[in-house]
C-alpha cells in the first residue's frame, strides 16, 4: 500500500505495514483511532513527550491497539507535531 503524508507531514501508512526504519506507528484518537508513523526523532522532543505522558497515564504499558496509543483528539496530535518538522 502506499505511503500518504497528511497536511502535518506525518505519514498514515495501511495498518497491516510496518514501520519504516527510523519511524514508529501510534494510533491517535479519542474514540475511533487512526495510525500514524512518525519519524523517532520525534521522542526527544518535550511537546511529543507530553503526548507521551498522557499515553502513560491512561495506559500504562498495556496499550490496547497493540501499538503506541495516544489518547488526544487528532487535531491536537497534528497541532503538535506541524511544530516538529
């Protein structure tokens, strides 16, 4: 499947895909969870971090879609990571 880049520059690849190297999948969303792949740089960063916190805190490390969920509204998700490109 092909590879699309959303208006944030962050890239929504078939969930069936792996990763390329250097990225990592999270699922975004409040109810209904969409995966993004995000280039792992992205973890050094403390706005993504915050994200990351949140994940934390409501999932510990039991996430339910089997990957990194992050439980933000997507706009938010995409707010946040516009700034790190």
């Amino acid at each position: 499947m092909g590879l699309s880049v959303s208006a944030a520059s962050t890239s929504k690849i078939a969930a069936s895909a792996a990763p390329p190297k250097g990225f990592l999948a999270v699922y975004v969303g409040e109810s209904q969870k969409r995966r993004y792949v995000v280039p792992i740089s992205y973890l050094s960063q403390p706005s993504f971090q915050a994200l990351l916190s949140k994940s934390e805190e409501e999932f510990g490390f039991d996430h339910p879609m089997g990957g990194l969920t992050i439980p933000c509204p997507e706009d938010a998700f995409i707010r946040v990571t516009s700034r790190l490109q």
